[in-house]
C-alpha cells in the first residue's frame, strides 16, 4: 500500500506545500490568478483570527472587488 504524501506546511490555513522548493516555485511562478486567491485567503484567515475589525473588513473586502 502507498503512503499518502503529508504536506510540511499550510499557506493561509489550506495551501499545502510538500516540499521546500514549492514555495519557492510559487512565489517564482505565481499568475495573477494564484495571487487574487492567496490575497482573498490571507484576508479571510485575519478575519477569521480576529485581526480585521468587521468594518476593516468590509473596507478589504471591497478594496479586492475593486481589483478585481
């Protein structure tokens, strides 16, 4: 039977990386795509630990729409 390959860490709680060099290749290679979804992630992880106060968050969260 085979192992199933375990991740050495989480970006913004569900970005896996399995081995050093990943994090290195996605910040090398990242698209805008990758970028939108890790900045929508990074918010939703502070909010979700308290860092953002509700309104702050809705401030981002309408900054991103901008963007997008």
């Amino acid at each position: 039977m085979e192992q199933e390959k375990q991740p050495i860490a989480y970006l913004f709680e569900e970005v896996a990386l399995y081995k050093p060099e990943d994090l290195e290749n996605l910040i090398d290679n990242l698209t805008d795509e990758q970028a939108k979804f890790m900045i929508i992630r990074a918010v939703q992880m502070a909010y979700k630990h308290g860092i953002y106060s509700l309104t702050e968050s809705e401030i981002v969260s309408k900054s991103l729409r901008i963007f997008k």
